[in-house]
C-alpha cells in the first residue's frame, strides 16, 4: 500500500508548506475567529472544493477552544473559475449554492487560496445581498500577485508564492488535493 507523497512521486517541485506549518496557521485562524465571535453562533461556509480541507481542520480546532462561538454551523457554495486551467478564466460560475440561511448570521466565508481576487468578490457581493449580520473572509492562502480586484480579506493564514500551487485541498485537473501539505508541482506536469 502506497502512501499519497508516494502516488505522486516525481511530480512535486519542492514543499512549500509542511502538514504542521499548516496545521499551526489553522490553529491561528481558529483562535481569531473564535475571539471574535465569542458565545455569538458561527456559520462557516466553504468554497468547494478546495477549501474543503481548511473549512474541516477549522471547524474542529474552533471547537477545541472553550470561550469561542456558542455554535458552529459548517456549509459549502460551489463555484469555479479555473476549470481544468492553471489561471483563472475571469468568468465566476456558480455550481451550488448554500443549503444554509446566510440572512441574519455571522459569515465566514472561508477559501483555500485567493488569486486574482475575482471569485472572493463574487461571493461577497452576492453573500452580503442576503443580508448577513456580519460578513468575514478567511483564507489560508494568500498569493497577491495576480489580484485584480481590492476583495476584504479579515483572517489570512499563509503567503503563498508566486507559483501553481497543489495539495490541502488545492488540485490540477482534480487531483493533488489530498496532499496533506502545500507543494509546486514539476514543470513537465502541466505538458502532459
């Protein structure tokens, strides 16, 4: 039985964050939420699917800190705009909304990465139309490098670098998701 680093063997770069790097900026975005919303009850929703990982690691590391919301509520919204691309095509497409009621609750709309900006501002400006009582973005990574548009950010996690980046939830073509941490794939990847 193989492990994941093992399945994918020869197709990663370098390590650019390790699983505790990751874990340890979890815990850090889990005690700022968890501060600023004390005894108030918490709805975090994902973005699927990459921030699949991020939305189920900081769920549980909230609930592990005893003076935070009086309740968590976990949901997920479904856009996309890479598709089976390495950029982002610019075009925001919603795939699923919320099952949840946004109207009236605390937000944390919560993202694998932000880029260019554009998928971020969509959900919020869509999110806040439904009128929240208080609307927050989490983001474990952050790569500015690319941003078109200036989009809120409360809660950021890690700096991402400049480059295509996989795993903890982040994939090519749907795969290197489970990757337990964050890692610049090899350059003969993509021509394949």
């Amino acid at each position: 039985m193989s492990t994941v680093s093992e399945t994918y063997e020869g197709t990663i770069e370098r390590e650019i964050y390790s699983a505790p790097q990751i874990a340890g900026a979890i815990e850090q975005l889990a005690a700022r939420i968890a501060a600023d919303f004390a005894g108030q009850p918490l709805l975090l929703l994902g973005v699927l699917k990459g921030a699949l990982y991020v939305v189920t690691d900081l769920a549980r590391a909230i609930a592990r800190i005893s003076d935070g919301p009086s309740e968590v509520i976990v949901d997920f919204i479904c856009v996309s705009s890479y598709g089976n691309q390495t950029r982002s095509s610019g075009e925001v497409r919603m795939l699923k909304d919320t099952t949840e009621t946004v109207t009236g609750r605390n937000v944390v709309i919560v993202e694998d990465i932000v880029d260019n900006g554009l998928t971020l501002e969509y959900l919020h400006a869509l999110l806040a139309e439904r009128k929240p009582a208080r609307l927050s973005t989490c983001v474990l990574f952050d790569k500015p490098y690319h941003r078109r548009v200036d989009v809120p950010i409360d809660y950021v996690g890690l700096q991402c670098p400049d480059e295509f980046v996989v795993g903890y939830g982040l994939d090519y073509q749907e795969l290197f998701r489970n990757l337990p941490y964050l890692a610049q794939l090899q350059p003969w990847v993509f021509s394949t």
